[in-house]
C-alpha cells in the first residue's frame, strides 16, 4: 500500500539544541554587496495529493453540469464531494471568457487572482513524451508506477518519469545558477523542512534551516565558549588527508558559516514583515514567513539568485475530503497572500515567484467514505508580480468518465503539459540558459513548447 509523505514528522536537528542541518555544502568566500539583479523561486510542494478538482471548477452552466453530475453536491450528504456553485469564488480573466472558481477557502487568494498576481496552469504532470490515450496503453511510454505516492512525488521533482534519478530539478538549477552568487554566505538553494530530491543537486546541496527557532550549533555563545568553539575548530582542521573526512569537514564547517549570518536572519525580531502573517501560527505560514525574512536580508546574504522549497502537507484525501481539503485551503490561502504582500513592501514582488507542485490529482469520481483516489494530470499555481496574471493556461480536461482526457473510467486525467515544460518556464525567468535547460530537464526536447508563457 502506498502511503504519502507527511513532513511534519521530521524532526530537525535544530530542535534539538544544536540548530545544524546541511547536507554536502561548499565553503563561501567572504561577504559582498548584491547588485540589483535577484530573483527568488519559491517551491510549495502540497503533499499528499491535491485535489486539483475541487480547487479549480468550472463554472459555465455546462462545465459545472458536468462536474456536479460527477461529484454530486455534498451539501446533500451520502458522499458526494462536489461543491456547491453558489459558494465558488469567481476568478474572473484578464481577457477571454473563461468561466471558472476558486475553492471557497481561497478568499485571500482570490485577491491576488484580482490584482493580477496569480495564474492557474491546467493538467500538468509528469511525461517522458506527450502522450495520447491510445499511446497510453502502450506501457514503455508512460511514467513508472503510476498513482504511487513516493515514485509520482520523485517524478513531480526531479523531472524524471522513466527510471530513477539522482538530484531534482530545483538541484539541478541551483548548480547552474550558483555562479551568480560569487560571494554569498549561503547556498542557492535553501529548503525550510529537511532533505527531499527536489532540493539535491549534482554539485549543489540544500541548506535546511528550522521554520523557528535558533539555527546554529549550541554552547557557542559568549567568551565562556570561547575554549569549546576553538576545540570544534581544530577538529575540523585536522585528518583532512582522507577525501570523506575533509568532506565531512567542510560540510560542517561551512554550515556553521552559514548559521552565523542567518540565526539573527530567522529570528526576525527586527523584520519588517513579521505583521503581515499575524494571527497565522500554522507550519506552511511559519514556512513562508522565514523565507520572506531570508530574502529581506538579502543584501546581507549577498546573493542574486535564491530557490526555497516549502510544504504542506495532509492532501491524501481518501475520505473526509471537503473538511480536511478546506482546512488545508484555510492554511495556504493566507499564507499565500501575507508572503505575496510581504514581496511588495519590501519592492521586490516582480522578482519573487511561488509555485505549487503536488504528488497527483485525484479522480474526478468519489471514492467510498467522501474522498478520492490518486489519479495523475493537476492543476498547479503560480504567484507573483512578474507571472501574467488572471489567466488560465494549458487545457483543461473534459469532465467526462472514460472520455477523452480520462486513462480510465474514475476521471483520471491524461496531462497535457508536462513538468518539464512547467518547470522551464520558471527556469528560463529565473535565468537558467537555453543552452542549461536540457540538464536541468532531460526529457525537455521531447516537448514541442518549452516556454507556456505565464512569465
């Protein structure tokens, strides 16, 4: 039986006592001023899998026809999960007619949706070549191990649907990236709950910082220490003829740098941001409010070019769907909203995009006890001053049980654009090369766009 990744069961080194998690970091040079040229991705992973269904919903009389004759009413009881149309939130476009709503607990969201800073992608997933329906049969063309958590959660991050990878995309753009940073005192690539393939690269390593808390070594404070932190010192000066030890060595060594310049970062008593996420005590916010400190102090870091990864997680609807999915919805919504209002007062919103990613969708069909079952294509978003906003993109698929867009008869969703084709998308505005996107997305040549064009 397959079982989803709940991250709040890690359990940080940091809460501890000593504040230290890193994986294999180079060592830094020393501190120099930014120039104007940032941008920051930010990854929100919702583990779990969403339920892209009941986020996104169309709302023209025979779109939600057709969803309401699938998903029922669950105002009515009896396992239905459908939504009531009276309580979807518009998202009116840019241009066009399209006519959908958001989940009813997107209220803060669909704000950003109104000031133009939000943009919905349909149907995207992992593929190792587009596919159609009939190619599906075809086992040798479709992504390894469909509707299992820990195989679709590797293909959401590294990019990879056929075999198994190493490193993750976001990995693999902090290795090309991370020449823009030539005098910072962190890593490109910082993730705020541990280890996770998105956040392993080929020559880079994540740094895992706590979401609060101290983050250092402790007993290091003061002169009465002084003899302690002398002691680590020598240690780590020391054997260094053995490669795995010198590794080890300049792992920690480099950390302990790292956790110098931001433990008085993620404490954030003097942050200009801290109201905004008032009254929200929940993880993803705590999340997203120490990456909105990291990139207040971004001059001080002395980096152009950051990659967080936050997430959430809880989305393994199998039942109890409408009460567990709005509670979640309640968290990420305001999250959202206060860490894209904290872009803002600090002027760097048009440099700052946020994107979700998820294991799968979920069928469009109930399953017993009020829930759903893994399915594949979801719909994702994206947040920012730069993303062309008010727009939907990609296609939709059509809400019909064995139709042209379902592998089965559940509502499964055979995606249209793949995570190759999303990613570069981000990639290419954050500053990866042409010439750098086939390494950091294999399978990227196989797709005709490579550019969907919400950047």
């Amino acid at each position: 039986m397959n079982t989803a990744f709940d991250p709040s069961r890690r359990r940080f080194v940091g809460g501890l006592g000593s504040g230290l998690l890193a994986g294999a970091l180079p060592s830094f040079p020393a501190l120099a001023q930014t120039s104007g040229d940032y941008k920051a991705l930010v990854c929100v992973f919702l583990f779990g899998g969403n339920d892209g269904n009941n986020m996104i919903v169309p709302t023209d009389t025979a779109g939600f026809a057709r969803y309401a004759g699938i998903r029922g009413d669950n105002t009515a009881g009896s396992g239905a999960i459908g939504l009531p149309q009276s309580q979807l939130l518009a998202l009116p476009p840019a241009s066009g007619t399209a006519q959908f709503g958001a989940h009813p607990e997107f209220t803060e969201l669909q704000q950003v949706w109104n000031a133009g800073d939000l943009a919905v992608l349909f149907n995207v997933g992992p593929l190792a070549q587009p596919l159609t329906k009939a190619e599906y049969a075809t086992a040798r063309l479709r992504p390894d191990n469909l509707f299992s958590h820990a195989d679709q959660q590797a293909q959401w991050q590294s990019a990879v649907s056929q075999g198994l990878s190493r490193s993750g995309w976001g990995g693999r753009m902090a290795d090309v990236v991370r020449n823009r940073n030539p005098g910072a005192s962190v890593p490109p690539l910082i993730s705020l709950v541990g280890r996770d393939l998105f956040t392993v690269g080929n020559n880079t390593a994540a740094l895992s910082v706590p979401q609060n808390g101290n983050f250092g070594l402790s007993s290091f404070g003061g002169s009465a220490n002084a003899a302690v932190a002398n002691a680590l010192q020598q240690l780590l000066a020391a054997d260094r003829g053995n490669s795995l030890v010198a590794s080890a060595q300049d792992t920690v060594t480099a950390a302990i740098a790292s956790s110098a310049v931001l433990n008085p970062v993620l404490g954030g008593n003097s942050s200009a941001i801290n109201s905004l996420f008032a009254g929200q005590s929940n993880s993803v916010s705590r999340q997203l409010l120490q990456v909105a400190r990291m990139i207040e102090a971004r001059s001080t870091l002395a980096v152009t070019r950051q990659i967080f990864y936050v997430t959430l997680g809880g989305f393994d609807t199998h039942n109890g769907q409408i009460a567990t999915q709005a509670n979640l919805f309640g968290q990420l919504s305001p999250a959202l909203k206060s860490f894209q209002d904290a872009m803002a007062q600090l002027g760097v919103a048009d440099q700052v995009t946020t994107f979700t990613l998820s294991d799968f969708g979920r069928t469009l069909k109930p399953a017993s006890g009020g829930g759903s079952d893994h399915a594949w294509g979801n719909h994702q978003l994206i947040m920012g001053g730069a993303v062309r906003g008010r727009t939907f993109y990609g296609q939709f698929p059509e809400h019909s049980l064995g139709g042209p867009n379902d592998i089965s008869s559940e509502g499964r969703w055979l995606p249209t654009t793949s995570v190759d084709q999303y990613g570069a998308t981000l990639a290419r505005w954050f500053g990866v090369a042409d010439a750098d996107l086939a390494t950091v997305f294999p399978n990227l040549r196989n797709f005709g766009t490579s550019n969907l064009g919400f950047l």
